[in-house]
C-alpha cells in the first residue's frame, strides 16, 4: 500500500510564486505521509496571454521550474509528479506540454508530453481555446514505476478519450494521474464523470489535482480535485482553494478486485480476439 498527494492551486504568472505556493503544499503532502505529490497541470505559470508560454519555457533539463523540482524532491525526499512544465523544442516555435516524474534522489524518471491539445469552443460561451497555437502535441503514451505502482501518465484534456486510458493499461498501468486545468462550464458538466468513468472502465485507481479559482488573467478553473478509486468512489475531494489531499492507494485489492469482476479481461472490441473453439 502506497500514500499519493494530489495538490489544488491557483497559478498566475509570476514563477517564483507558483514554486514558492507549490512548496509549500508539497512540505504539507510530506507531512501527511505522502510518497508521492501530483501538482497540477500548469503548476508553475498561468500566463497573463496565451503566447506567453513561448516566453517561460525551458530547454529540456535546465531551467528554474526543473531546478525547483529536484531541490525539492531531494530535500523531501519525495517523489513528485509536476502536472506540466513548458519545455523547448530545438527548431519549434511551440513548446511541450510536459508532465514530469521526479524521483525522491531529484532524478528525472519520465516524461509525458500532452497528447490531445485543448482546441475548443465552449458551447453557450464565447470561449475558445486553441492550445495548438503555442504547444507542440506528444505522441507516446507513458508509464513509470513509482513507489505506489505502475503509473500511466496523462494530462487535463486527454482525459476524454479513452483510448488512451486502454493503451496505458494493456502496458501496466496501476493509477492513473490526470493534472488538469479545467474551464469552469466543462468542469460543472464533465469533470467528475469523466474521472470516475475512466477509474471503472479500467478497475484502477485515479489522481486528478487540478487548478482552482480566478487566475491573474482573468481566467477561472474548476477545481475539485479527486482522488478516486477502482471502484469508482471518491476518496478525497478538495472542491475550492489551494490545499492537499491524500489517500492511500492498494493495489492489493484493486488485483483481486480486477480477479473477481474481469471485465478488463471480458471485452471483444480493442483487445486480442478469443480464441477458437473446436466444437
């Protein structure tokens, strides 16, 4: 049995800020016991303009938000799962999306690059995002190990397709972790269905730390961070404000529940066919 943090912020565009805000909240998920923190996607600038990401992001592995992140690793001995950090692409002109996985030494285990970018419209709002326009999408799906289990990775609007979620099973994953930045109407309609829907199609653990509130810009997200489990019941919940939430995460049980209610092992589209049966 492991102990997993998920952290609720409020990010603006000031750096030294958000890292001051973040570790703060990752000495508080020490504190309770945590082994791991998830922070939020974005956890280190919301920027006053979309195109201001271009100007805060860092070469791979170098950079303040990195530096942050191993200090603080190491110092907490902690591992830390940094919900995304704008990194450079050497001849691009849009940045990466990029979740982090730190280890409790400050060493890099991973990274998952967004996937499906946020290039909507809200409906009933005139409201339109087009991340596309300054972020380079991923390709790979990812999973680590970490010291609760095998972790698939994902960000905010990857969270509706569930293709994903299927892909990063088949290879392993035993939690899931979601750091979102969600706009309040989608938020109010979708968020918590969406997260519990993907914890029990898949029979596995999710941790979703999120943005919260009215951000420097002017922009609002949800909040209402989650932690769910297997079964699809919310374990801990932080609805406004920063602040931490933990749970603990067994994967003992999430096993033998998985034995008992094989619907992962059941389906007959997406997986590998069954096999013949001489009559």
């Amino acid at each position: 049995m492991g102990r997993v943090a998920a952290i609720q912020m409020t990010s603006g565009h000031v750096v030294e800020e958000n890292l001051r805000a973040a570790g703060g909240l990752l000495r508080e998920a020490r504190e309770l016991g945590a082994q791991i923190a998830c922070l939020p996607e974005n956890f280190s600038f919301i920027g006053l303009r979309d195109a201001d990401k271009l100007e805060v992001a860092e070469r791979d592995g170098e950079g303040r938000v990195q530096d942050f992140l191993r200090e603080t690793a190491r110092e907490l001995s902690l591992w830390i799962l940094a919900g995304t950090v704008l990194i450079r692409n050497d001849g691009e002109r849009r940045a990466a999306n990029a979740s982090l996985l730190i280890d409790s030494a400050g060493n890099r285990v991973a990274r998952y690059d967004k996937i499906h970018l946020f290039d909507a419209g809200i409906p009933g709002r005139n409201e339109q995002y087009r991340e596309s326009t300054h972020v380079m999408p991923g390709a790979t799906p990812v999973i680590a190990e970490t010291p609760v289990g095998r972790l698939g990775m994902s960000v905010c609007y990857d969270m509706r397709f569930p293709e994903l979620y299927r892909e990063l099973i088949a290879r392993g994953a035993e939690w899931l972790a979601m750091p979102a930045a969600f706009t309040v109407p989608t938020g109010m309609a979708h968020w918590e269905t969406l997260l519990r829907a993907r914890a029990i199609e898949n029979l596995c653990y999710v941790v979703a730390p999120a943005q919260t509130g009215t951000h420097s810009s002017g922009r609002e997200t949800y909040g209402d961070t989650l932690i769910v489990d297997y079964w699809g019941q919310v374990l801990a919940r932080l609805a406004k404000g920063a602040g931490v939430i933990i749970a603990d995460v067994d994967l003992a049980k999430q096993a033998e529940t998985r034995a008992r209610f094989p619907a992962l092992d059941n389906r007959r589209l997406g997986a590998a066919p069954p096999r013949a049966v001489t009559p």
